[in-house]
C-alpha cells in the first residue's frame, strides 16, 4: 500500500510555513552548521526529503544514499533525484552521485558506511518494535556517522487536533501507518540511552507551532527531534564486522557539473564586477520604480505555470538564479565604463551574489568570493565587504544610459 510520511497535522492553513518545510528547513540548517558532503536518507520513502538536498546552492552535497523497503515509493523516489533539463544547461559547482536503495532499515549494508551523516525524518514512528529496538545499534553502532538527525512527532501536541481525540480511550494517531507516538519524556529517553551506550551527545529541538500559537509552547511543538552528535573522544574501530550488500541498488545518479580549470583571478574579477553591476542596476530600478515591481522574461507565462510567484521584488530575499539568465555564458569585456564613486552607496547581500551558478563554479567556495572581494585586486575603494561577511556595500558607479530596458527585463541572453 503506497502511502505518504507526512502526517494528516502537515496543512499549510494549520502551520506557516508548512511543518513539512519547516522540517526540511531544519534539516538543511544542521547539515550546513557541521559541513556535511555526504549523508543517507534513511527510511526516505518517496524522497520528499532527499530531493530537497540536491540543490547546488543550498548546501555543499556531494554524495547522498536513500534506502527504503517499499519499491512502489522508491519508483516515485528514482524519478524525484533524476537531474533536470536546467541541471545540464547550468552545470553544478561541484559533482553529486545519488544511490537509490531498496531494503529494510533494521539490516546493515556496507555500502552505507562512511557516510558523515544520516538523516531520519518521520520514520521510526511508523517501523516495527523489532527494527526500533535495533535501530541506534545499526545508525550509531555499525554506521557511526558524525551526526545522526532523527525527527518524530510529538504525542502531546496532538491536544491541538480535536480529530486525535488526544488523551482519550478513543484517541487515535496522527497516521494510520503509525506504530506508536511518543511523548516529549519517551523521545528524549530514548535518544539519551543509545547515546549513552554509542558515545554520542544529544540536542533536542522542536519544529512546529500553529499559527497565531507561537506562544503557546507547554506542550512542546508539533514535531520533536534528536541531532546525536559523535564524541571528539569517538574512535572508529579499525577492524569491523562485515554485513555484506543485502539491499538492491536500484538506481545510480550522477548529476553533471563544471570541472573546468580555474580561471585566473583577473577573469573572476571581471565576471564578479558583472554580476554585481548587474544586481546594481536590478536594485536601483526596483528602488526607482517600486509600484513596478520587477520584469523578467515570460513572467506571465511562467506565472501561469506556477513556476514563479513574483510581482514585486523583496530585495532581502531575491534570488537571482530563479530568473532567466545565462549564467555559464561568460560575460563580455569594459562593461562599465566609469569608477566614479556613487553619491548613495547600493547595498547588496554576499548571499544574492553567491546564488548566482557561475560565480560558484569559477570561485569554487563562498570563502573564496569573499577573499577576492576583500582584496586590491577587484578595486577595494569601491566595494566593501561588511556584517560579518553578509553584505558587500558598492559604492562604484556605472555607464547607466540607455539600460533601461535591460534593466526591466532580462528577455535575452545578450543581456546577460
């Protein structure tokens, strides 16, 4: 029976943004916070969670593995990970393999060791009492990665859900497919005796808060979770247990990527004075013309096809990659045409800058933009780097005559 993870409590009109995306969210956040390039979806069913991680720009990805036992969701899971038409046109800053594997989360394969991480979102609630009582012994004890996020629902918020009947002889789960739902006490027992039993530390979070109840927090939140955390004193044994390949590989992606040389510095200058020039001039006519909004190229066709939800721009969120540029389409020579310094400086997020494909592939890390726009080399008087390496202040001035259109729309690739 093909069913979905995600519990009847998962509306958008009960939580904002949604709790599914809330979870993602939170996800992505912790595997950034610890570096994470590798990790396993475990129990990843339909790969609601696992195609959330294959964007280029969200995170630094390089290796990811789902496993799951019912085949039927796997199908919809192989055809959730396969790359896009766009992922060939725009080529990622680095390589991403994905393997798609069909088996039981209470049985080890040695395919899956070695990854930095695993991710368990929504599953042990709906597993067997056999595969929970071995699962910390399989995720910590035979896999050990350096950080395990598991997430469940927490039993007590279900007092909000009138339906549950919460407390009651007629109270019933969030899901028919759960086997239990534990409270905030049993959650946190758990997680802290296989900690304890695997050297690991636990941090507990919650996810979820109904709308217009965002102080109402003696129940906890909707969705609980564990980040388990190996010890610094943890030391992987040199010599382990095999457990062979007992899972089927269904499906082994790899995504296309840019794996040209690096251009000399004096090039991803260029390139970088480009794309700031064209944010510039983006948020000077949004500015100029703010009942206007900002046009891009088809925007009602697009709007029709729900692929973009943009009238007015809001600059502290706007995100250059989502509109139609060629971005691996290098740019041409003498694009402005004076230094003179500008009367009100334009501000721009380093983040906004960094969305932008083609200054990911050519600086290879955020780290590396940042360095270069710090240094005498890419004109330092007139951009400055400030909040933590959050914001670049240009301050330089550019031939602005006749760019209006341009600027409205960017309906061609010459104008990029």
């Amino acid at each position: 029976m093909k069913f979905t993870r995600e519990d009847s409590c998962n509306s958008s009109e009960f939580f904002s943004p949604p709790l599914w995306r809330q979870r993602r969210n939170f996800i992505q956040d912790i595997l950034n916070k610890y570096n994470i390039e590798t990790v396993i979806d475990y129990g990843c069913g339909e790969a609601s969670v696992l195609s959330f991680l294959i964007s280029a720009t969200e995170n630094k990805l390089v290796k990811i593995a789902g496993i799951d036992i019912d085949l039927e969701v796997l199908e919809e899971a192989v055809d959730r990970c396969l790359p896009y038409k766009s992922d060939f046109q725009q080529l990622r800053p680095r390589p991403l393999v994905i393997d798609i594997f069909q088996g039981s989360v209470g049985i080890a394969d040695d395919r899956l060791k070695n990854y930095q991480a695993i991710v368990c979102s929504e599953v042990i609630e709906h597993v067997y009492p056999d595969v929970l009582d071995s699962f910390l012994g399989l995720t910590l004890g035979v896999y050990h990665p350096e950080i395990l996020i598991v997430t469940t629902p927490n039993c007590e918020y279900n007092v909000n859900f009138p339906d549950l009947k919460y407390n009651t002889p007629e109270s019933i789960f969030r899901h028919d497919d759960h086997k239990f739902e534990w409270s905030r006490k049993e959650f946190e027992s758990w997680c802290e005796e296989g900690a304890k039993v695997y050297n690991y530390k636990t941090k507990f979070h919650g996810i979820g808060l109904l709308h217009q109840k965002y102080d109402e927090i003696e129940n906890g939140h909707c969705t609980q979770a564990c980040v388990f955390t190996r010890s610094t004193d943890f030391i992987i044994p040199t010599t382990e247990n095999m457990h062979g390949t007992p899972h089927q590989l269904l499906k082994h992606i790899e995504f296309p990527y840019y794996n040209e040389k690096t251009p000399p510095k004096d090039q991803i200058i260029e390139e970088l004075d480009y794309y700031i020039e064209a944010l510039c001039r983006a948020e000077s006519y949004i500015n100029e013309n703010p009942s206007k909004g900002f046009q891009y190229a088809d925007a009602e066709q697009q709007q029709q096809q729900g692929e973009l939800d943009i009238t007015i721009i809001n600059w502290d969120s706007f995100n250059i990659s989502n509109y139609n540029i060629q971005q691996n389409e290098q740019p041409t020579s003498n694009i402005y045409t004076t230094t003179t310094a500008l009367s009100t400086p334009i501000h721009i997020s380093i983040s906004s800058l960094w969305n932008i494909l083609r200054l990911q592939q050519i600086c290879e890390s955020i780290e590396n933009m940042i360095e270069i726009l710090k240094s005498n080399d890419c004109k330092r008087d007139f951009y400055q780097v400030i909040d933590n390496d959050t914001t670049l202040v240009v301050s330089k001035s550019f031939d602005w005559e006749d760019d209006s259109e341009s600027v409205k729309s960017f309906s061609s690739k010459e104008d990029w």
